[in-house]
C-alpha cells in the first residue's frame, strides 16, 4: 500500500475531509489531494503534523517512503483484488 493510500484511509477513519485536514495543516486541499495520489510527498515537519491531526504513527520504510500504521482491511481494497 502506498503512502497516499495509507493517508487517505488515516483521514477517512478521522472523519475529516481534505479541506478540514488541509485546513488544520494550513495547506490546501488540492496539496491533500496531491498527497493522497502519490503526487507530491509531505516535508518531514508536515508529516508529523499529519500523524498528530490524523493521531495515527509513522515510520519510514527502508526505501525512504513514509507510512502510516493504520488498519486497513485489504480484503475489501480495489488495489488488491
């Protein structure tokens, strides 16, 4: 699963849309957005502040790319059906 996909799921479970999370962030929605496609990636300071907003953990995997630890349930995914 992709950053993008892990954040979206994250914003989801909060119950925020991509205006009121880029609104808490002070950024747009459309850079939620760009997020959420894989378009753009976070600076390292906006990513803490989507783990605290979203009160989920993150980490880097060894390829650099930042996830989240959120529970997703795979089965259900398109992205691997």
């Amino acid at each position: 699963m992709s950053f993008g996909y892990r954040l979206k799921e994250a914003r989801k479970r909060a119950g925020m849309t991509q205006k009121e999370l880029g609104n808490k962030l002070h950024v747009s929605a459309s850079m939620i957005a760009q997020y959420e496609t894989n378009k753009r990636k976070p600076r390292i300071d906006t990513l803490s502040k989507l783990a605290d907003v979203l009160h989920v953990s993150y980490a880097h995997a060894s390829n650099g790319e930042p996830y989240f630890y959120v529970f997703v349930d795979t089965t259900s995914s398109p992205e691997y059906t």
